[in-house]
C-alpha cells in the first residue's frame, strides 16, 4: 500500500467511525463507506454494495455507482447455495470471489441481469456482528474480469468490519428507540390507569417504611402522605397487622390478602389490601426488595354479597325461608330423628287454582294473595315451626316438634292441618274485591333410617295431589299407591319427550264425506308410532302432554305433517277449493296464548292458505274464560282458519252462548250415533242438533259413523257430512293419497 494510499484509508476510517458514533443515519454512512472504498481501491471500474440481511433476505443498503435498476432486480432475494456472489456469501458465511460472473456457476440463475448491466465480476465478503452473527454482504463489482490482489483483499477487509459496525451500531439504536417508544407507552397507559382506577397503591421498603403512593382515594384521605409517616398513622387498620403481612409477602413472595374497615367520614367502609413484591424499585438501591399494598373500597360489593345472601335463603316476596334454606333446616331434623328414633311431619301446602286468579287478574293481585297467605300462617304456625314458600304458590310447613311416637306426630299434624284449613274460611279482600281461596294439604312423615329431604317433599307433594284428587281444600297423608301412580306418570312424560325428538309421533288422516259420498274434508289423528310397544292411543298420553306443557310440541307435529298432506295433494292438482283438514285443539293451547303463533307460523312457512284447516275445539272451551277464548278464536278467524265444535253434546249446555262463538262447524259425539236407532229418542237428538245446526248456519259432521243404516239416517236427516269407520279407517299420509286416488277413479 503506497503511504497515499495508506492516508486517504486512514482518513477514511475516523471520518466513517465519527459518523457510526454520532448516529448518522444508516443509509448515508452506508453510503460514505461505499465512496471511501471505491476512491482508495483506485479503479474508475470498481462499483461497491452493502446488502443488510433480513430474515433470510438480503436488502439493498448502499451502492453509489451501481445501476438503480440492478439493484432493484437483486432487493429482497434469498440467501442460499448458488445465489451469485452475497448471496452464497452470507448463506455460506465465507468470501466469494468471483472473477467472471459468465462462466460462475454461482451466477447460473442470475448472470443474465448483471451482464445487461456491464457486471462482470464480484468480490462479495459477509458482514459479522460483534458475535460473529451474520448482518449482511460487502461486494465490489467490476466491469471486466478481474481477480482480487492482496491490497484488495485486505482494503475490502477494513471496510467490511467498518460496516458491520455501522450496522450493529444502527440495530442497536433502533432497538433502544423501539425499547425507549415502549417504555413510554406502557408509562402513558400505566399513568393512565393510575388516574382512573379508585384504588390506592403504598410502596413500602423492607422494613415496613412507607416510601410514596400512587392513585387516590377520598375516603381513605391518602393525598397528602409522606414519606416520614410512620404505619400507624396510616389507614390501613391494625399496625401489627399490616407490618405482618408484609413481612409474609417478602418471607413467600406471593400474593396476601387482607380485609379491614375503617370509619372514613363518618360512614362504616370495608377495604381489601392485596400484596405483591417490587424488584428493583429504585434505581439506586437495584437489590432491594419493595412491596405494593393495594387497597380497594369493596363496601359495596360486600353489602352486596349480604343481600345476595338473603336472597339465597328467603324468598323475595314473603320474606319467608325459601326451598334452600328449608331443605338445610329438613335435613338437620332428619339427622337428629335418626339419631333419637323420633318421628317428625311436614305439610305441603299447594293453592287451588291460584293459577286462574294470576291468568285473569294479573301477576299483582297474585302477589299480595300470596303476601295474604304468608300472613295467614304465620299467624297459625307462629313458633311452632318454620313456614318457607319453595316456589308459585307452594308453600311448606315444618313443625318443629319431634315427637317419641308416630301417632302422636300424626295427631299434631291434623290439628295443624285443621287450623291452616280453617284460616282460609274467609275470603280474602284485596283492592276493595273479595276472592275465595281454598288449599290443598299432602302430609308425609319423617321417618326411617334411609329417609331424605327429598324423600319427605316427594312424598308430602304425592300426597298434596291426592288431596286435590279428592276436591280440594282437604289435607291427605301420603299413600305409596299414589306415589306409584305418579311415578308411572313422569316415566310417561319423559318418553313423550324422548319420542318428540326422535319423530316417533306421526298424522293419521279419516276422511269425512258427505252424503254423495264425495271427500270433503279430513280429519288429523295423531299417532304415536313407538319403536317396541307399537301404535298407542292418544286417550294414554294426551293429558300428560297437556298436563307436561308438550301439547304444543306435538300438535305442531301434526300440523307439519298435515301441511304436508295438502301440499302434495295440491301439487298433484287432487284437491277441490273447499277440502280442509280439521285440527284438534287442546284447552290449554288458549290458556297459554300460544295457539296463534304457533299454528299461523308453521302454515305460513309451508305457504298454504289458512282456509284449509279447521280448528277443532270441545265445548269446555266455550264457558272458559269466554272473552279472551273469542277474541283468540276471532284473531284466527281473521287470518282465515276456520271452527269447529268437537264432541258436541256431551259437554257443558253450551246453547245459550253458541251463537256467540265465531264457529263454523258442529261434530255431533260417536255417543248419539251409536244410539241414533233405539228409538225416537235416539235419533231425535241427532235430528235436534242437525236443525240447530242448520238454523245457525252451521255445518254439522256425524263422527263415529260405523253402519251403513247409520249413514242412511244421517243422510235423510240432511247431514253435511260424515265421518267414522264405516267411510274408512285413520290412515297414514302416503295410504289416504292412495286411498284418494281410489276413490276418484271409482
């Protein structure tokens, strides 16, 4: 190296080392090493590159002479075997020198775009960090062949190190600003959850000092404390006990937690300090250990969990022990009962049609009858034993005494009962209205080794239904046979609800004709087609499904299927204008209001004319709640289905209010046909209801037709239509099209 030479590389190292310790930026020292180094070298053909590795891609640094277009070509490409000469060099973290980039292997891929840029040759050389981790590639192109001399070889050296620390110096920097831009957002969020949050933050050092706060609090008046403060001036309750927890935080290092009140402003305050341990809280002092006590008012929350606590165990509305808290009290007496063979009772207490009082008068009058109610036996019970209400209008007695002998427990609570019978004698008078309340009372015993809590309400339950069975406003002591009975029944319900979900109930379809014979209507049947037992009757699991609340699901299952019917036949253009299909309404379906929604939103999703359907309805229905029944039946009627009177006659006279009804249709009940030939007397009733009909511009159906001289009658008596096995038997959707088609080509 001739001592110009050596000068101009001297000057160049403290000029490129001032700028890497005065922060230039990146680029423009980049840039400068790339000058320096092209100016030295002495060559007008000599081109320099810094390439900066990221990831596993190498990206343009700096190259003055370099064409913009090539090293644009060349950003971004991936390190590895073959990928010219920075390319193998950093994959390879050795130099290579490639003196004709035509005939280099390493150039295979990329030879193309360097000679049509006048590159011939390239000396590319890897870039180390300080520990030795790759940063990226120095190179120097030529536009002819050329080989490295040791000068070269050695200047390349000097400024590929000059680069690398030029580049770590900038990645340091980077990371310290990204680091500092960190720590300044987590104190930005940090002192802003500090000026929201209604805690109080206390450092204190190892030995239980206070050091300074954080946050505020109004309550606790923190805003002023310092550091000279000593624990017992400050409010955090117990001074031994505070400077015992934080002596257990430093000892475990883990969280403590400690409750207190304080009498802040004159009002009682309940506060929750937890505890966490500091490291190196102070600059100054990096090996000590702090700890945070946090503090938070939770007075509200604790008033809170008291009235919670309540409500857990008394009952909102009578303020009587609930279900919960009569079921701890049940299981302590049955304890104490096995424990001294002694024998105890409890009396289940259930309102007699309290269902219809909150139905039609509203849930408010319900409530102060049930308010009425509770103050009706407390004033029979007072002491004697604890009265709970476990939900509606149930209500539960438990008499405190326990007694040696079972008949004695027995007398005890027939004079119990006696007396809760006797105090609903008078009516009660709410809002100036009087309203006659009977109840029903089923006793069991408290009894036997083997007894439950559950064991005694079932039973007491079993036996309050059988009061009931018997009319009510009676008490009854639990009968086996009954709990039997009703054991069958829950089996029953959840089978009805096992068959619902697997589609086991299924429409029948009886056709009624009239008396040419032609179809004009039919009716749907449902059916439940069990996997083992076979068809079962309606009869057998309609009033449990009415009873269960699953009247609904099901008659939607007949509904879906009898769509069906009519689209199909519609579809097979094998219906006249006037053909429906008759429904069979349940009582309970108009006391729950659900009718409407339900039927209206299966029909109209099918997209079938509500005309096509009758709705089949008995006469109990009629003398129920006779308002609200017609304007349900006067809101369907509107949409367009039509009404029918099911087992007309047997019920309730309901002649006087008939006319009343938006009704379409009567069925006169199988019973009056099965006796419409003994005598004048049998067919004289059918006649009598077919003119009734008539004269009210009814039309009436015959069900039940099983003869053919039952037919005849019916037909000279001008009956619109009939029905029964005489016509033809209930039958599956698929078999009443076929039957249909039979009856149209006969």
């Amino acid at each position: 190296m001739t001592p110009a030479q050596h000068s101009a590389l001297f000057a160049a190292q403290q000029q490129i080392i001032e700028q890497i310790a005065l922060g230039v930026d990146i680029h423009l020292c980049l840039h400068n090493i790339c000058e320096q180094i092209e100016a030295i070298i002495d060559s007008k053909n000599a081109k320099s590159s810094i390439l900066t590795l990221e990831g596993n891609q190498l990206r343009h640094g700096a190259a003055p002479k370099l064409p913009p277009e090539y090293c644009q070509a060349i950003d971004g490409v991936t390190i590895g075997d073959n990928v010219g000469s920075c390319g193998t060099a950093v994959y390879t973290e050795q130099q290579v020198i490639v003196s004709n980039i035509a005939t280099s292997p390493l150039w295979a891929n990329y030879k193309t775009i360097a000679l049509a840029h006048g590159l011939q040759a390239c000396w590319s050389t890897p870039i180390f960090s300080s520990d030795n981790k790759v940063l990226g590639s120095f190179a120097v192109y030529y536009t002819h062949p050329n080989a490295p001399t040791a000068l070269d070889l050695k200047l390349i050296e000097r400024f590929t190190h000059l680069s690398g620390l030029a580049i770590e110096k900038a990645r340091s920097v980077a990371r310290e600003k990204a680091l500092s831009l960190e720590l300044q957002r987590s104190n930005d969020k940090l002192k802003a959850f500090i000026e929201v949050i209604p805690d109080l933050g206390i450092i204190f050092d190892e030995q239980a000092r206070y050091i300074e706060s954080y946050g505020a609090s109004n309550e606790l008046q923190c805003n002023s404390l310092n550091n000279e403060q000593r624990i017992s001036s400050l409010p955090l309750g117990d001074p031994n006990k505070v400077i015992s927890i934080i002596t257990k935080t430093l000892k475990t290092e883990q969280v403590q937690l400690y409750e207190y009140e304080l009498n802040c402003m004159g009002n009682r305050h309940i506060f929750e300090a937890r505890t966490s341990i500091i490291n190196n809280y102070l600059l100054d002092e990096p090996n000590k250990k702090h700890v945070l006590w946090m503090i938070r008012d939770i007075t509200e929350r604790k008033l809170a969990e008291e009235q919670v606590k309540k409500l857990v165990f008394y009952d909102p509305l009578t303020t009587l022990p609930n279900r919960r808290m009569l079921t701890d009290t049940l299981e302590l007496m049955i304890s104490e009962s096995k424990k001294q063979l002694l024998f105890g009772t409890l009396l289940f207490l259930d309102l007699n049609d309290f269902k219809r009082i909150n139905d039609s008068l509203g849930h408010v009058i319900g409530d102060e009858v049930l308010l009425e109610v509770a103050m009706r036996l407390k004033t029979v019970i007072k002491n004697a034993g604890i009265i709970a209400r476990i939900g509606g209008d149930e209500f539960v007695i438990l008499p405190k005494h326990l007694s040696s002998n079972k008949n004695n427990a027995q007398s005890q609570a027939i004079v119990c009962a006696k007396q809760i019978l006797d105090c609903f004698k008078n009516p009660f008078k709410i809002n100036n209205c009087s309203y006659k309340i009977t109840v029903s009372i089923g006793i069991s015993f408290i009894e036997g080794p083997d007894t439950t809590s559950n064991d005694v309400l079932k039973r007491a339950d079993t036996a309050m239904y059988s009061a009931k069975k018997f009319g009510g406003h009676r008490f009854a002591f639990y009968d086996p046979a009954l709990q039997h009975e009703l054991d069958l029944r829950l089996q029953l319900e959840s089978d009805i609800i096992t068959a619902i979900k697997e589609k086991q109930f299924v429409a029948y379809f009886q056709p009624q004709l009239d008396c040419q014979g032609n179809i004009i209507a039919a009716e749907a049947l449902i059916r439940w087609i069990h996997p083992i037992k076979g068809i079962i009757s309606p009869y057998y699991f309609i009033p449990v499904a009415e009873q269960s609340g699953l009247i609904d699901q099901l008659q939607s299952s007949v509904l879906f299927d009898a769509c069906m019917l009519i689209k199909t036949l519609e579809q097979t253009q094998q219906l006249h204008d006037s053909f429906c299909v008759a429904i069979n309404i349940s009582a309970c379906q108009f006391i729950t209001h659900s009718l409407y929604n339900n039927i209206v939103s299966i029909v109209d999703a099918f997209g079938i004319s509500p005309t096509r359907f009758k709705l089949e309805i008995t006469e109990s229905i009629l003398l129920d709640d006779m308002a609200e029944n017609i304007a349900q039946m006067q809101q369907l009627k509107a949409k367009g289905f039509r009404f029918s009177i099911d087992d007309f006659g047997t019920g309730y006279s309901s002649l006087a209010y008939i006319h009343t009804y938006p009704v379409d249709e009567l069925k006169i009940d199988k019973s009056f046909i099965d006796k419409i030939h003994e005598g004048n007397r049998g067919s004289a009733i059918v006649s009598t209801i077919i003119s009734l009909a008539h004269n009210l511009g009814f039309n009436v159906i015959a069900e039940g037709v099983e003869t053919a001289e039952q037919a005849k009658t019916l037909t000279q008596l001008n009956i619109t239509g009939m029905q029964g096995y005489y016509m033809a038997y209930p039958m599956p959707a698929a078999e009443f099209i076929s039957w249909l088609k039979q009856q149209r080509n006969s």
